[in-house]
C-alpha cells in the first residue's frame, strides 16, 4: 500500500507540472530542476519586460504584484503569454474607498492584496480593515515590514512587528504573508530595530521563526535582499529554518534588474542592500534556496506553497 500512495504521489506531482508549466516555458527550468514560481515580481511597464527578467532567471511562471487599477496590463500579459502570469492588487490603504477598490479587484481575478506597503502601524486602523477584509474574501495579505529607514525622508513601514503576535491572535482566518526587513531581521532573538540588514549569526528563537511554528495562517515571503541577507547571515541555522518551515516559505525575488541576471538596477538602488549590485536577487536566492534545502523542501519553497496559499489555478497552454 505505501508504495501505491507514493506511486500516487508523484503522478500527481507530475501531472501538475505539466499543468501549470505552458510548452513554451518547458525548457526554462532546467536550472533549478523543474518550474519555479515567483511570487513577489512587480508589475513592470510594456507586456515584455517581466517575461524578459523570468527567461534569464530561468523562472518559469510568476504572481505580479500591480496597482488595482492594472487588470487591463496584466489580461494582456496573460493573454501573450498563457498559464505564465497570475496577480495581486494593492491600493492605498489610507484614503477611503480602499476596500471597495481591493474588493473589485478581487472580483475580476486578483488572487489577493500586495505588496501592502504604506506609512502605517501594523496594528492600526488601516491596515485592520485590509486584515478583515482578507478574512472575508478568503484571500492572502502580502505586507511589507519595516522599521528603520533606507535613506533619509524614506519612512517605515507596517511597523511593530514585534507585537504582531496580538494581530495574528485577533485574525486567526486571515492568511499573512510577512516580507521585508524587519520580518526578516527578527529571525534572530537579538535584533533591536537598529539596522535594516543585521549580519552575524543568528540568535536562535527569534520572533519570526517562533511566529511561524505557532501560527498556521502565517507565511514567510523569501524575496529582496531582506529575505536573502537572512538566508545568507549563519549556513547552519538556514539548513535548520528551512527544514523546519518548508511548509510556510515561499520564493519570491522582488528584483529589479533589467535582464534576469544583474544587469541594470538591482533592488531599485537601495543604497544599504549594495550586495545585490549587479546580481540578480532571483539567481541568488534560488541557489542559495537549493544549496540549503532538500530537493523536496526546494520544491515545496519554490512553486507547491506559491500555489497553495494563492490558490493559483492549473492552467494548460
């Protein structure tokens, strides 16, 4: 019988790759040993300039992050290219209507809200709408964490992540997706919200690895140079966190350079992520992904947990 059920298995497995995996983009993945998904790619200008970046990256599909209003951009990019390209959708979360313009969008195809990234407390009336209205349309919210500027006039971001226990208490139907800084750098117990990118060991116990064990409706969102300054910072504890929570991590890149591999401007010129110059944060990331991880967990990291917590639908080209 167990090996029927493993047999099962990887049918399924297979018949979903092939599934989700348009014939044009069947040879892309060879890479990284079968399709990746990226589920943290801005929405760039013409219908050419994300699938530019996914070919050099080899990534073969991707979740666009987009401004609500940008459904006709994007049915155009899914129509040049078919079963590639799924999306999300954000507005500013501070000016009245927000709901009602995340709620349409919702209706006419968004697979959930992000990046959330505005001036606002994490436990502030703003974004506890958002979290509400997740709970209700049963979609995720990507939200971007961050409490220590970039560069001056910059601000912060969805701070008090290191209370965000109390909300995630308060929304237990709502699907979280952490992503940026100070998600990341509390993968360490010592972290003080004093550096945007810590270095060193890492303290085990942080709030963000004991977050993810304790709550089902949470999720890591691995992209940008926050989530690969983690991954990068102690080889042994990244062997341990990622075998831990293969379950709750998701590959995304948030890379801004041109052509899949450096080129260009990486990370949007952020002056303190000045590793990633001339790097693609894809690259690096799925390698340092795939160095660190059993085959199956890179799997479950790099397109199963995209699918799942987006509930992205199989599509055949």
């Amino acid at each position: 019988m167990q090996r029927t059920l493993i047999t099962r298995r990887h049918a399924l497995a297979a018949a979903l790759s092939a599934a989700f995996v348009p014939k044009t983009q069947a040879a892309a993945s060879a890479l990284w040993g079968g399709p990746v998904v990226d589920c943290h790619f801005h929405l760039r200008q013409g219908l050419d300039a994300n699938y530019v970046h996914m070919q050099g990256c080899e990534v073969s599909n991707a979740l666009l992050l987009s401004r609500a209003n940008a459904k006709d951009q994007i049915q155009a990019m899914q129509a040049k290219y078919p079963g590639v390209f799924a999306w999300t959708a954000s507005t500013d979360i501070t000016k009245p209507g927000a709901e009602t313009i995340l709620t349409a969008a919702v209706k006419q195809g968004a697979l959930g809200f992000g990046e959330i990234k505005f001036h606002v407390a994490s436990d502030g009336p703003e974004l506890r709408r958002m979290y509400a209205l997740a709970a209700e349309l049963n979609v995720p919210i990507l939200i971007h964490f961050q409490e220590v500027q970039h560069f001056d006039g910059e601000g912060v971001f969805s701070t008090g992540f290191q209370h965000f226990e109390t909300t995630l208490k308060a929304y237990p139907k709502t699907t979280f997706v952490g992503h940026a800084d100070a998600f990341w750098a509390n993968i360490s117990a010592d972290y003080q919200n004093d550096s945007a990118y810590p270095a060193g060991p890492i303290k085990p116990d942080g709030i963000t690895d004991k977050l993810l064990s304790d709550y089902p409706n949470l999720f890591g969102d691995l992209s940008a140079n926050s989530g690969n300054n983690a991954l990068s910072r102690d080889a042994e504890f990244t062997r341990g966190f990622l075998a831990r929570h293969q379950d709750k991590l998701i590959f995304g890149s948030d890379c801004s350079c041109s052509d899949g591999k450096g080129g260009g401007i990486s990370q949007n010129n952020n002056p303190v992520a000045s590793r990633m110059a001339g790097k693609c944060v894809a690259r690096e990331t799925l390698s340092l992904l795939k160095q660190s991880a059993s085959a199956a967990a890179f799997r479950k990291m790099t397109w199963e947990n995209g699918h799942r917590v987006w509930r992205i639908k199989a599509t055949a080209s």
